[in-house]
C-alpha cells in the first residue's frame, strides 16, 4: 500500500501553481499582471483535466486519509470553475486598486488547495487541515485591500469568528474520536456495529459540534452574524470568491458526514437540519429585502441559498445529494457572474456600491445590464435560467422524500426573493439616472468571465440535463458502505 | 488516580471559559487568548481519550500537535489583523470596530 498520488494529482496541480505564482512574483515587474492571470488560467486548466482523468478511478491512499469518489469530483469542479471566474474577475481588479499583488493569486490558489482537500479526505485530521488551509487565507483576502479601511474591520469580524467555529469543530471531531478511537472515516463505519451506549451520546453530541462549526462556514442563520459585514467590508472580488467556494466545500464535508453517520445518529437529526433550513431561508430572505447596499443585499441572499441547500442536506440520500450538489454548482456559476457586473459598475475605489447608484445603467451599459438581469432572475429562480432548474430539483427531491412542508416553504421563499432581485433590474431600467455618473472601467478578462458565467447560467437553464445526469451519477454514490467495500486501497 | 471523566470534566470546563471570555472581553488580545483557551481545551479531550481508550495507537495525541500547529498560525494571522487595526482605528477594543453595523 503505497502513496497513490494520482489519486490528489489535481490537489497538487492547485499548490503548484499557487507556489509557482509565489515564486514568479518575485521576478516580473507589477506591470505584467497579465503574466500571473495566465499561469493561474493554465494551472487550474491542468487542475480540471487532472481531476478528469481521475474520474473513472475511485479510491483510497496515503493510509486511508484520501478518497477519490464521485462527490469529490463533483466539488472538485465546482471549486475548479469558482476559481477560474475568479481569476479572471479580479485581473485588472487587482492591477488597478491594488498595484497587481501577486499575493493575492496565491492566497485564491492556496484557499482552494484547503477546499479540494476537504472534498477528498476520509480522515477528520485531514478535514480538519484542509478547513483550516482554506480559512487562514481567506481571513488575510478579507482585508487585503490597502486603503480600505471597511476591509480591515471585516478580517477582524471573520478571523474571530472564524476561529470560534474551528473551536467548536474540534471539540465535536474530539468526541467522536472519543466515541471510536479513531479519526478515519472508513475505521469509524466499520466500528459501528460495536458502539455501546455512550459512544451514541459521544456522536450525538459530536455531531452537534460539528454542524455548529459547519454553520458557521456555510453562513445557517443562526451563526451568520459574520456574513453580511464581511461581505460588504471585503472587495468585491474576493466576496465573490468566498461566497462560493468555502460554502460549497463546508458543504461537501457535511454530506459526507451525514452519510457516514447516517446508521448512528438518531432521527432527530433530521429534524434541527429541518428547523435550520427553514430558520435560514426565512432570515436571509426576510433581511435581505430591507438592504440598500447590493454587495450586503447579496450577503444576505448567500444565506438563504445556504437554507435551499440544507433542504437538500436535509432531504439526504442519492436524491438529496444530487441536489445539493447542481444547487452549488450552479449557484458558484451565477452568484459570481453577478459580482463580476457589481465589479464593473462600482467604478474607482468601489465607490458606487448601493442599488440606487445604479439607476439608468440599464440605457447605458445594455450589455452588462442584460447579463445582470439574468444573474438576478436565475437567482430567484425564473424558469429558463439556471436557479430554476437548480430549485426544481431540490424541491422535487423534498417532495419525494415526503418532506411537503419543507418544499413549500421553499417555494414560498423564493417568492420573495424575486422581490429584491427585481429590485436591481427596476433601478437600472426604470429609475432616472442621477447626475454624477461613475466612471466605468472597462477590461478584456472581465468581459470574458460575464460571458462564461451568462454562457453557463442561460446553457444550464435550457439544457440542464447533461449535468443533471452527472450530478445523479455522483449522488447515488452516496453509499458509504458501499463504497469502502468496493475500494481497491 | 483521575479517570477520563476527570479529564473530560476540566476540559468542558475550559471550552466554556474560553467561550464565556470570547464573548465578554473587548479587548482583542484578550479574545484571541480566549480562542486559545478553547483550542486547548480540545487538547486536554484528544490526549485524555488517546491514554484511557486507545493507549496503544498515538491518532489523538498526533492530532493534539497538529491543533497546537495550526493555532500558532492562526495566532499568527489573527496577531496581525490586530496590529492593522490598531493602527487604522488607535485602538483595539473590538466593539469600537464598527463602521458597519455589527
């Protein structure tokens, strides 16, 4: 049983260009920006045709810490497609209001290296490392920005809070090791037909820990407190990186610690993931409709779509688990196309940040407003766009799992969101623009990420069914029995 | 001779006072021991059921190093997210940290 590196040769491509990045910054001018965009293009290229080639492997290395199964995959692209969008919305961002750092492509890739390791790993040590690789960056992205004094303060909130969630986390990883003596998943599935009693209630108990540390990355209501200041304190394009990735990659830790747990927690558990969906849709919904500033407003939607997703967390099994994953895949798609539009109408200094500011954008920049529109209608769910088809799944695998009540009051919510996001569309269509106009910088990799991420919400609204299938083929290998046996280690 | 529970006991204990000085102290140093409290907490529960559960296998004490790690860089980090703040806001009171509404 030796090391299989092939079975993380995507998680190594990722920190090797991180590092390469690191490396390359050192010896071009700050001028050459373009130089860093490109490498960071290439390696997350090789990342993704890395992570293919491994799509018919599955298995576990390095002793049972690493597994390569569907779902893993499944992330990997998510968190491949976050990155490259992000990429490209922050090229001239970074070489016109940061005088092009190169640290900050490193703390993207290094951010991502943490997530994909958090997708693959079957041991809590290594989930663990990978939170905690993913976190430490994203708390530096947060306040990067050396003029913004906005941003300082929400590295501050995140870091603390941030910190207080892996302190929770390792106190429920600490019980369930104290209820199994190990750490590694597929260890700990094949110990359950010996658990007593008071390893029940050390899991139990664990597993509450943990989904309060988890609630905190993925933004459930009642641990969001941090969410909307840091998303409106960070710059836009590091907010559009951290509301898609890390969020997608808590979640791929709590699908496979559910089902890993499924034959030992008791069913109560499926009632707090049922109050917690329901308390953060109504929360992020019911808060956002008040907002003034977008990039706040947009803060406030990222927890209401992190309820949608706990319905499917909630719903569970190879229906739920498909679902939860087109959901993030498409939501890392759209969420990020609409930052991209909010990075090209803010202007210098990301001055016009409100919704107002952007009357009458709707005559004057026709393209951007046409693709923003559609950002906004596919994440309230309008048919023909892609948050329909992500929604419909959801609520369709909620009401075959006979959870009536949780679909309709999915549906009820997303009504009202349609109220706020249409309220962009009405200020830059319907509202008299003011006099003072923004200046607006335009640039080449900008417009192409608009166009991937419109590209991709439009094709997945109309066509969904390839990725459907693949999201169905990556669910139903939600079995974690099954999959340890049929391990070839 | 203390047993597991003992251990478990004053690890309990510990989170809690961690927790309790995250959420009352103000000033920002003070919460950042406060995290470490927490941390060490955790620490106590891995070395305590490695010796009485499994004294044969080392996965908890191992852990241990890895949380002592990790939170030396998170120390790290979160030391100089309060040293930007202190010189942008002359002051690290945390919750006079609030241009936006908390």
């Amino acid at each position: 049983m030796g090391f299989n590196w092939i079975l993380i040769s995507p998680e190594i491509a990722v920190l090797a260009t991180g590092f390469i990045l690191l490396i390359l910054d050192l010896f071009i001018g700050k001028s050459r920006g373009f130089l860093l965009t490109a490498v960071s293009f290439i390696g997350i290229m090789v990342a993704l045709w890395l992570n293919y080639q491994n799509y018919s492997i599955m298995g576990v290395g390095f002793q049972g810490i690493v597994i390569n199964d569907p779902i893993g995959f499944y992330f990997k692209i998510i968190f491949c497609m976050g990155t490259l969008l992000t990429v490209f919305i922050s090229s001239t961002y970074v070489s016109r209001e940061m005088k092009g750092m190169g640290e900050y492509y490193v703390l993207i890739f290094i951010a991502t290296f943490g997530m994909m390791v958090m997708a693959s790993s079957a041991d809590l040590i290594t989930i663990f490392l990978g939170l905690e690789v993913m976190s430490i960056p994203l708390y530096v992205l947060a306040g990067i920005h050396r003029g913004r004094l906005r941003g300082r303060e929400a590295a501050m909130k995140y870091f603390l809070l941030g910190a207080f969630a892996s302190g929770f986390l390792l106190y429920g990883i600490a019980l369930i090791f104290g209820a199994y003596g190990s750490t590694n998943l597929v260890e700990i599935s094949q110990r359950f037909l010996f658990s007593s009693g008071f390893s029940g209630i050390l899991t139990g108990a664990g597993m509450v820990f943990l989904l309060v540390g988890f609630g905190f990355k993925i933004a459930a209501a009642p641990f969001h407190m941090w969410v909307p200041d840091v998303y409106e304190g960070a710059t836009a394009p590091v907010t559009a990186f951290m509301s898609a990735g890390p969020k997608a990659a808590a979640f791929a830790v709590l699908f496979r610690l559910f089902s890993v747990f499924q034959p030992v927690i008791s069913d109560n558990f499926t009632t707090i993931l049922w109050i917690l969906a329901v308390i953060t849709m109504l929360w992020g919904n019911l808060l956002a409709l008040s907002q003034k500033n977008i990039k706040r407003m947009l803060a406030y939607s990222s927890i209401a779509h992190a309820g949608y997703v706990l319905i499917a967390l909630t719903v569970g099994g190879r229906d739920g688990i498909s679902a939860g994953l087109f959901y993030l895949l498409i939501y890392t798609i759209v969420n990020i196309g609409a930052f991209s539009i909010i990075i090209f109408f803010s202007g210098k200094n990301e001055k016009y940040e409100n919704i107002s500011d952007y009357a009458g954008f709707g005559y004057k920049y026709p393209f951007a407003a046409i693709a923003m529109t559609v950002f906004m209608l596919a994440l309230a769910g309008f048919p023909a766009t892609a948050g329909f088809a992500g929604k419909y799944k959801i609520f369709v695998a909620a009401i075959n799992s006979g959870f009536i009540w949780l679909a309709i009051i999915g549906i009820f919510n997303s009504l009202v969101s349609v109220w706020y996001y249409i309220g962009v569309v009405v200020s830059m269509y319907m509202k008299q623009p003011r006099d003072e106009s923004p200046t607006v910088i335009l640039s080449m990799t900008l417009m192409v990420a608009v166009l991937v991420a419109f590209i991709g919400t439009v094709y997945l609204g109309l066509f969904p069914d390839d990725w459907i299938a693949l999201s169905d083929w990556a669910g139903s290998h939600y079995s974690w029995a099954s999959i340890v046996g049929s391990l070839v280690r | 001779m203390p047993g597991l529970t003992h251990y478990l006991i004053l690890a309990a204990a510990l989170f809690a006072l961690g927790m309790f000085g995250l959420l009352t102290r103000r000033n920002a140093v003070g919460v950042l021991m406060s995290i470490e409290l927490m941390f060490n907490a955790v620490n106590i529960n891995f070395v305590a059921f490695s010796r009485f559960l499994t004294p044969e296998a080392l996965t908890g004490q191992i852990f241990a190093v890895f949380i002592i790690t990790i939170a030396a860089a998170e120390a790290a980090v979160g030391l100089a997210i309060v040293m930007l703040i202190y010189r942008n806001f002359r002051g690290i009171e945390v919750d006079k940290i609030n241009f936006m509404k908390w």
